[in-house]
C-alpha cells in the first residue's frame, strides 16, 4: 500500500532525475505529509506528447463506482484486466516522491513509518489516471498508484508497497508509443526493497495536517 507520500523537493530536481528540463512551478504546500485526496505531483507525457509536471488528485473514482476514490492499484487486479483499471491504462504518469509512509500496531495505537531509498535520490512510483487535458482535476479524473507484494524485511512493515521505477523504465512507463501490455511488463522490473532503508517517526504526521519538515526525521 501507499497511504502518504513525502514531496519535499522543488519540481526541477525531480525532473532533473528523470533528464527533462521542466521548470513549470507547481506549489500547494503540502510537502512533508501528502495524503490521498489532494493533488500532488506527477510527470506524464499525456495529451500532446511532450513531457510535462502536473498537479493531479490523488485517488480515482469513476461515475459508477459507489465507494470512496481509489488511491492505490493492486498489480495483480491491473493484470486481469479489471474493468475499473483497465480503460484508464493508456495514461500512464510517474509520482516523484522522498519517500513513503506505512503503520504498524494497533487501531488507536499505530507507529508511522517513513521508506526512503538507500541513495536518496527521489523515488518514481507507477501511476494511472482517468485524467486529460482540459478535464477538471477531480476524483473522477484522478489517479492511482500502482501497488505490488512487499518482500525482504519491508514487510514486516506491510504487506504491500508501491512499484517504484528506475529513472529508465519510469520514462517508458509514461512512452505513449509503447503499448499497454509492453507497459506493464515494466511493472515486473521495480526497484528492489534491499534498495530502502526506515525507521520510525513521528505519531503526529497521522494529522495530514502536520507539514513540518521533521516529518520523516527518526525517533
């Protein structure tokens, strides 16, 4: 799973990891605590083609569907074809994050956990979403990150974990040249977990609210 993001950085240095030379200025002001619901960053190449930043909604839910938004995809729902995937798998994005947030304990009692990469260059999750140029930024254009089986010693932290992408295979994931099945044999290459490293931190970030740059500091 992947329940809060961490976007610490300025948009170009995001870029710069995925060799594009963007400086749209995106800011929201959630930085350190990105929960589903709002809009965070994320690269894609839909529309004209050209390689762009964007503020999308985090979580989507198409007309029909009678729950709240979805903010992860199960890899294993994506590869069978599942109708509330499968029409959004041409557009295709990247979420550039420091890092991600996962709880271990018990409800009333759980301990955040903050993931980030060994190297600490920015990681680049797999995402899909139903939106497109000219459609408003809402729940039913939004996205989704892509989710697959934790293994190693993160899951002892949970279960599942973002498919986070090499710089490489993140800029053929968002290829609008590439078919979808050539796409989605990309999502069995992610980066391995003996790649990231974590610790606890602070109960507060539980608050979305609490945006305070010592939110993925070890306790």
């Amino acid at each position: 799973m992947c329940g809060r993001i961490r976007q610490a950085r300025e948009v170009h240095e995001y870029g710069e990891t995925l060799r594009t030379n963007m400086r749209k200025i995106l800011d929201d002001g959630l930085k350190y605590n990105v929960p589903p619901g709002t809009r965070p960053i994320v690269f894609h190449r839909i529309g004209d083609g050209t390689e762009q930043f964007d503020r999308l909604f985090w979580g989507y839910k198409p007309p029909w569907y009678k729950r709240g938004p979805a903010s992860n995809a199960r890899l294993d729902t994506v590869l069978k074809g599942s109708p509330f995937w499968k029409p959004i798998l041409t557009r295709r994005i990247i979420v550039p994050a420091d890092g991600w947030y996962e709880w271990t304990g018990e409800k009333g009692d759980k301990q955040p956990w903050y993931i980030s990469p060994k190297d600490e260059a920015p990681i680049l999750m797999a995402g899909i979403t139903a939106w497109e140029p000219g459609k408003d930024v809402l729940a039913e254009t939004g996205f989704a990150i892509v989710t697959d089986d934790a293994a190693g010693g993160m899951v002892d932290i949970h279960d599942r974990r973002p498919i986070c992408l090499s710089p490489d295979n993140a800029l053929e994931w968002v290829d609008p040249g590439i078919t979808v099945n050539q796409a989605l044999e990309i999502l069995s290459t992610p980066r391995s977990e003996s790649a990231f490293h974590w610790w606890q931190v602070t109960k507060k970030i539980g608050n979305s609210r609490y945006q305070l740059a010592d939110a993925g500091e070890p306790i």
